[in-house]
C-alpha cells in the first residue's frame, strides 16, 4: 500500500502511488466525472452564455448529485434560484479538479504543486461523498468494516471508501 501524500519542498506535495492504487483512482475520479457533466442550459442566448440552468434550478433526484449538489437554502424557491445561477460554475470547477487529478495521477513519488493538490483535495473529496451515498456510509463505519466478513459483497467497496479517507486526511496533512 502506497504512503499517500506527503509534504514536499516550497509548498510541493508529493503523492506516492502503487500502479494499482492508480488505476482504482482513475476508475473512481472518471466515473463521478461523468455524473458531473454540464448540465442543461437555458434557451436564451444570455443564459447560455452565462451557463443559467434551464432546469429551474430543480433539486437532483440522484442522491449522489444532490450530495455532490446541495440545496443551498431550506426554502425551495430560494434554493432553486440560487441553483440556477451557480450549479453550471460548480460543475466546471468539480469537472476541472477532476480532471486535475487524472492528468497527474502516477504511479509511484510524484510532485504536486499546491494548486493541485488542493485540486486532489477537492476531487476526492467528490469521490468519497459519490461512494459514501450509494453505500450509505454512516459514522459507524469503522465499526461496519471491523464486523463485515471479507466475503461479503460490499467490502471492497467500504475498504476503498476507507481508503479514500486516509489519502484524504494525509493530503490534509500535507498542505497543512
């Protein structure tokens, strides 16, 4: 198993990666990259241009994309407004950190600048709330994982969201 992330020199971070660590990576960042694809814009040329959603700002009914997209205000007139105006930007940003993290995942010790990394931060952090949702992730998971038999069928999945949580936390380390 790979080290994760580590602090580099002048603010670098430097990840360390087994080629199959990689690849699960990969796998993971570019199917939340398919669910963050730009979503509908509005008929008028201005809202197009300006990336307005044509939705109405309608909440997901996805649960991962109303995790990964959450309402901003308890009242929904509000909430959808404010969806409207800023769900296209959100995706971009989420596309772009995705994208980010494909472009510079490795196998083995590679350099990280700072915006990177925060970029990494940011994508797996897409990741690992896409995968809690479908698996239902509760704060009891140490416990589910310490009780839940190698032969059960969603084991690889909690050990990879496991997983995901401790690169997370020694990227957090590193930048900080």
């Amino acid at each position: 198993m790979s080290s994760g992330f580590s602090s580099g020199r002048g603010g670098a971070v430097v990840a360390d990666f087994e080629a199959a660590e990689v690849s699960i990576l990969r796998s993971l960042v570019t199917q939340v990259l398919g669910l963050v694809a730009p979503g509908e814009t509005g008929d008028d040329p201005l809202e197009r241009a300006l990336g307005i959603g044509a939705a109405g700002g309608k909440a997901p009914d996805d649960p991962v994309l109303a995790r990964l997209f959450p309402s901003a205000y308890q009242d929904a007139d509000e909430s959808a407004e404010f969806r409207r105006y800023t769900e296209a930007t959100l995706r971009d940003g989420k596309r772009a950190d995705a994208q980010t993290m494909l472009d510079t995942a490795r196998p083995g010790r590679s350099e990280l600048t700072p915006e990177q990394a925060q970029a990494w931060l940011r994508s797996l952090n897409d990741v690992r709330l896409a995968l809690g949702t479908k698996l239902e992730v509760t704060e009891e998971i140490h416990d589910e994982i310490a009780m839940m038999s190698e032969d059960d069928p969603r084991y690889p999945a909690y050990v990879t969201y496991d997983w995901l949580t401790y690169l997370q936390d020694t990227l957090v380390r590193a930048l900080w």
